[in-house]
C-alpha cells in the first residue's frame, strides 16, 4: 500500500491529491480500460489504483509482488498518520509531497514539506514502529546532511522524544493533536511547562513559520513539568524565541547570584582563616605536649601495620594458591567438554551442516530481514560453547549444536539451533537452555544413526 505510483506517462502521481500532482483525475487511473501500466516507486513493481471502504484512495501492488518491499511493511495506522501529516501541511500553504526519496537515496520522507518560495524543506517522518536512539540520530543527520530539517512523529512514548526534533501525536473525534507539543520557560520560578495540547496543522503551522524551534534545553533546566504533580527530563523541546530568551535570562541571573554567593563565601573564608592564625598561637604548646604522646602512638602504628602487612601476605599466598587449584579444575572440565563436543560435531557430516547453515541464514531473514549473517566455525575454543557462533549484524545472534555439557557457557537469552526435535529436547533438558531460547529443524536422525 502506497499513495505515490509511477505513471508511464506523467511520472509521479499522488493519490492523496484531486489531480494526483499532476493534472490527472483519479478516474484517468482509477477501474480503466485498458489499465494503466502504474509501477511502484519504490521496488518497480506493478500497482492498480485502489478505495478503501472509508473512501481512502491509495496504491496496491499486483499480484506477485516482492517480499522486500518496504512499503509492504507500512501498517495502516503508519499510512493514516502520514495522510494527515500531509494534510495538515497543505492546510499551512505549504506543498506536501508524500513518499519522497532524496537525490541520492539516503533518505526517504513520508512527507516532504516545501515552502511556497522553495527555500526551505521539512521532513515530518511517520515513526510508528520501533527504532533505536542511535538509529534515528543517524537517519536525522543524512536529512541535516541535505539541508532538509526534520521532525519524527510518534503516537506512542517512544525513549527518542526529546533526543531528535519529535512530537507525540493522539487522534481524538477525527481530529489529529499533538501531546506536549511545545514548552513555555516560566522566569519566577525558572523552569520549562508543557502544553498540554495542540493542534497539528498549528503545530506544524508554527514550526513552518519559525515561531516555536527545536531547541536543546540547557543542563539546569532538564526537569520540565508536564502537569501540575508531575515532570520529566528532557534534552530538548520545542520552544517559541521568547522562552528561550526568557531562559537565557535566567540563566544569567542565576549565575550572576552563584558569582555573588562566592563571593560571600571567599569573604567568610578569608575570617575563618584569620581566626585560625590567632588560636594557633595558643595552639603551639598544646602541639609540643601532643608530640611525644603522638610519637608513641606512630610507633604503635607501625608494629600494627607490620602485622598486617604479614597477615595480607599470608592471605595472598592463600588466593594464589587457591586460584591455581581452580584454574587447574576449570582446564580439566575445559577438556572433558572439549572432548564431548568432537563426538557431538561427529554425528553429523560436513553435507548436513552445511544445509544447517542454509536453515539458519533462511530463519535469521524471516526473522531480521538481512543477509547480513557469518558463521564461526566450532573448534577448541569454548567460548561458544563448542558450537558454531551465528552474527548478525556484527552481534551475536545465536550458536548452532552447542554441546550439551557446555551449555552453561552461552551468553545468556542467546538463540540456540537444533538439528530436530530431538536435539532441541535433549538441549532443554540440561537445564541450561529454555525451551523459548531453542530453534530445531526437522532434519531426520537417519545420518547420525549411519555415522555412529
């Protein structure tokens, strides 16, 4: 589902627009005959023009479609928010384009809002599903990169709200607001409070129009109040000019009276020194009469200190050679499971690991969508449990027919492989493994039983 297509003739059109963007009417696209040879923008494949049941125009793929689509993995709410992102922004006077890559495929809007003089650009990003803090720091930068700003719109509480340019969004009675959308400094008692609610088309309206900015809150006032009983912390908001000014103020006045609470401190400093000039005076007979008695004290000390310095030696001998008796027991059980694991590699041929392999790379793309995969290959070292380490992505992923004995090695919630059920229950019932940790196949055991 898309609500941009590629026509064969006029190019790029919008479903979301009464002339699709570019002069055509929805009828010219729409249940023709003979059908109009409209292709995916983002995969090439074919698409036919579509109305949902609620009246939303949009783009479906043809029948056999490719599964790597990105667009296939947009779920409705994701296509609903970017509609009224799009939307909203027309209603500012500003032209929105939805569904646009940029020039060198670095970035891809769901909508691309243009100023009507062309001089400035907003990507307002429809962020439903989850993603990483370093993840959305690095897209926002490959915009920043192409001087196009950027603003990410949740309608959850994702942990990226106030890390990147970003607003929470809720629908309420068909209308589309947005939660905590910008922050007023409050200088009597100098701290940042939210507002409740607002709008999109003014919250958008605003940002467009520069009156409120994304702005990075200074360290001091992090604590932003979100209600009357309540408050978070926050690296930035969204802020008018004014409140930023009104912090800077602030801020300046704060450390206008720490400047002169030094000073006070330094002058009553400076007292306490001249008082204690005067009672050492008094104090140096005191000192001679203390010293003899402090040097017995010293001696004292030192015949404590020797004493102890013996008895840490003694406890160190007794580390060390306790730490030798552990060593040698743990490269004794290191062996054992070293030899367990060559008759566990055993039972299968170099063949049926190799179709393991396969099953494996097949999982991890069902499952992560990369083919980003390597395998490390089981040897002497037990640091996979004598099994074969499965990355994705550079990270661990999973290890594949750990030996038995040397489960209690893994990292622990790491994915396990099986080669059936077999193995996967004998894998569980060392206690080591939970069942949900364990992924089997359903090769059969026929080759172990002609390798034995």
């Amino acid at each position: 589902m898309a609500f941009s297509a590629l026509h064969p003739d006029a190019g790029r059109v919008d479903a979301t627009l009464s002339d699709l963007g570019c002069g055509l009417a929805w009828d010219l696209v729409h249940k023709v005959r003979p059908r109009i040879a409209l292709r995916c923008r983002e995969c090439g494949h074919g698409v036919h023009a579509k109305v949902s049941p609620r009246g939303l125009r949009y783009f479906a793929h043809d029948p056999g479609r490719p599964a790597d689509c990105a667009w296939l993995s947009e779920s409705l709410e994701h296509h609903q928010l970017k509609l009224a992102l799009a939307t909203a922004v027309r209603e500012t006077g500003w032209k929105a384009e939805l569904e646009v890559t940029g020039p060198d495929g670095a970035w891809r809007a769901d909508v691309l809002a243009t100023s009507p003089d062309g001089s400035r650009r907003i990507a307002w990003e429809a962020q439903v599903s989850p993603i990483t803090d370093d993840d959305i720091r690095y897209r926002t930068r490959r915009y920043e990169a192409d001087d196009v700003e950027v603003c990410w719109v949740s309608p959850s509480w994702p942990p990226w709200i106030g890390i990147v340019p970003s607003i929470r969004v809720t629908e309420d009675a068909g209308e589309v607001a947005v939660i905590d959308s910008t922050a007023d400094f409050y200088f009597k008692i100098g701290s940042w409070g939210m507002t409740r609610r607002l709008a999109l088309v003014e919250f958008i309206r605003r940002v467009q129009d520069e009156t409120v900015v994304f702005h990075e809150v200074l360290p001091r006032y992090r604590r932003i109040r979100v209600s009357a009983t309540s408050s978070s912390r926050r690296r930035a908001i969204w802020a008018s000019h004014a409140s930023i000014d009104a912090e800077a103020r602030h801020e300046g006045m704060r450390r206008r009276q720490e400047a002169w609470k030094q000073q006070q401190q330094e002058k009553a400093e400076a007292r306490r020194k001249a008082e204690e000039q005067q009672r050492e005076i008094e104090r140096e007979a005191e000192r001679a009469r203390l010293q003899e008695q402090r040097a017995e004290q010293q001696r004292q000390w030192a015949i404590q200190a020797e004493r102890e310095r013996r008895r840490r030696e003694e406890e160190e001998r007794r580390r060390q050679a306790a730490e030798q008796v552990a060593e040698r027991e743990r490269l004794r059980q290191e062996r054992i499971e070293a030899d367990a694991s060559l008759g566990w590699h055993a039972e299968i041929s170099e063949t049926r690991q190799h179709e393991l392999r396969d099953k494996v790379t097949e999982y991890v793309w069902l499952r992560e969508r990369t083919r980003t995969i390597f395998f490390v290959a089981a040897g002497p070292e037990a640091e996979y449990a004598f099994g074969t380490a499965v990355y994705v992505r550079n990270r661990l992923f999973g290890v594949l027919r750990p030996s038995p004995p040397s489960l209690h090695r893994l990292p622990r919630g790491v994915v396990v492989f099986a080669l059936n059920a077999r193995e996967a229950a004998l894998l569980v019932g060392t206690g080591q493994v939970s069942a949900e940790q364990v992924v089997s196949f359903d090769f059969p055991d026929a080759e172990q039983l002609s390798l034995i």
